[in-house]
C-alpha cells in the first residue's frame, strides 16, 4: 500500500507491499491505482516513468472522458470499461461524474445531498456497482486483465481514484486474501490525498455557505460506502469469490493467475 509521489498523475499508489494471511503480500509494480491521467506525462515525471504501464484501465463515463481524455505512457494500451453507463443511462447521475460542478453551486448540492442524502446516493452508487450489468462487465475486463501476465504493469482509475477504483481494489485484494481490515485500510487511505486535490473547492464552497460535511462527504470515501456493495455481496452472492466466478463470469483459471502473479509467498 505505498503512494507514489507522482507530479502528473494524482492519488497514485501501488498496491503492492499489501499484507496477506500468513506473512504473504501482494507483489509490487503491477498494479497501480489513481485518480484521471490527464495530466500523465512520463517524459517529465521520473516516477511514473520509472512504473512501465503497458495497460490503463479507464472506469470513467464517456463525458468524463471526453471532458479529460487520458494521456498514455509510450506504447500503453487502453481498456475502457464504463462501471456508471448503465446508472447514467437510467437518470441516475452520480454525483461522483460531476463533483466539480457541485463542488461550486452549494445551494444545488445542498438540495440534493444535503442532510445525510450525499451518504445515501453513494449506497446507492455502490450497490450498483455490484448489480449493474455495466459494471459487471466493467469489472470481469478489469479482472481478465490483471489475470493476463502479458497485460502488466497495469494501472486502473477513475476521475478521482476513489469509488470505482476503490471497488476495483477492494476485489482484487479480497480474492487475494486479504483481511477486512487491509481492505479497509486500502480504501480509506485515499482520503489525504483527495481532499488536498479538492481542498480549494471545499474552501469556495463553505465560504458560499455550503456545509463541510456534505463537501467532504461528496469527495471522500467513508466506511459505509464500502459496506453497501460488501453487503449487496453477501447478500446476492454469499462470498467475494462467488461474486466474482457467478456474478462477474470470471474463470476460476483467471483467479489462479491472478494470485500467481499478484501473491508473494513467505
């Protein structure tokens, strides 16, 4: 679980060095996480040169991508893989495609997700990740992807690297084994650097009148997010493996390369 103090790409860590049951851990520079790379350069930035990304797996919506298109390293290949189209489709506008725009018009966000509602959409949010088909196909690419040893290093993100990215991490290291502890721990430790990036916004909106929490709430992640799709889950599908081999239609040879690849022995 190390960040990466990258200059052009934010909330950039690699999950590698995360620890697993029995003194294992997750082997370091194949899997990254962060928040959009439209700022990626890796002719200027040493540490992401240094990464050797040959794939990007981009959950964003295609508005967030067109607004922010990505910028790839050299030879690095992109999988688009939508988790919100079929949420985005039905009306349902997450507010994690638009933060921005809420993030300067306190008196919108206030009416829509004031008073605990900001916590209640994104349990919604995140209970979609684990029942919408896009989402599902989303994350079946994304697993085939990390199974494939010619696809690495490999790096996923979202607009902030927080939600979709988070979901995408919390399955990965709970197929690895991982205690809920660890994933919890891999979830949360976002927040610093999201809130440094959102800090003049947050700052604008509370001197407009808006109120800290619902701010904060918006763009940082909390237990009970996670909790909601940990629990649709259980609830659906009994265990993580179950979700991921039924659920996501991911082979059971596709987990064994995953933990051969990913699982450092003792």
């Amino acid at each position: 679980m190390n960040a990466i103090p990258s200059t052009t790409v934010a909330n950039l860590r690699d999950l590698g060095g995360t620890p697993l049951p029995g003194g294992r851990s997750v082997r370091g520079g194949l899997l990254f996480r962060s928040g959009h790379l439209d700022r990626m350069d890796a002719a200027s930035d040493p540490a992401v040169a240094a990464l050797g990304i040959r794939t990007v797996v981009d959950f964003r919506t295609r508005s967030e991508r067109e607004a922010r298109p990505d910028r790839l390293p050299e030879g690095g290949r992109l999988l688009l893989a939508d988790v919100l189209a079929d949420q985005v489709a039905a009306g349902r506008m997450p507010a994690a495609t638009r933060l921005r725009r809420l993030l300067t018009d306190p008196a919108v966000a206030e009416q829509e997700l004031g008073g605990g509602r900001v916590r209640e959409l994104f349990g919604d949010i995140y209970r979609g990740f684990v029942t919408t088909d896009s989402a599902r196909s989303s994350y079946r690419a994304f697993l085939n992807e990390v199974a494939d040893p010619d696809s690495g290093p490999l790096l996923f993100h979202c607009t902030a690297g927080k939600d979709r990215t988070g979901w995408a991490a919390t399955i990965v290291l709970t197929l690895l084994g991982a205690t809920q502890e660890t994933v919890e721990a891999e979830y949360m430790s976002v927040n610093m650097a999201v809130r440094e990036a959102f800090a003049p916004l947050v700052e604008g909106y509370t001197l407009q009148g808006g109120q800290p929490e619902t701010a904060l709430s918006i763009i940082g992640v909390v237990p009970d997010y996670l909790a909601a799709a940990l629990d649709e889950v259980d609830a659906r599908y009994g265990s993580m493996e179950k979700y991921v081999r039924e659920g996501l239609g991911v082979t059971q040879a596709a987990l064994e390369r995953i933990r051969g690849r990913l699982v450092v022995p003792a």
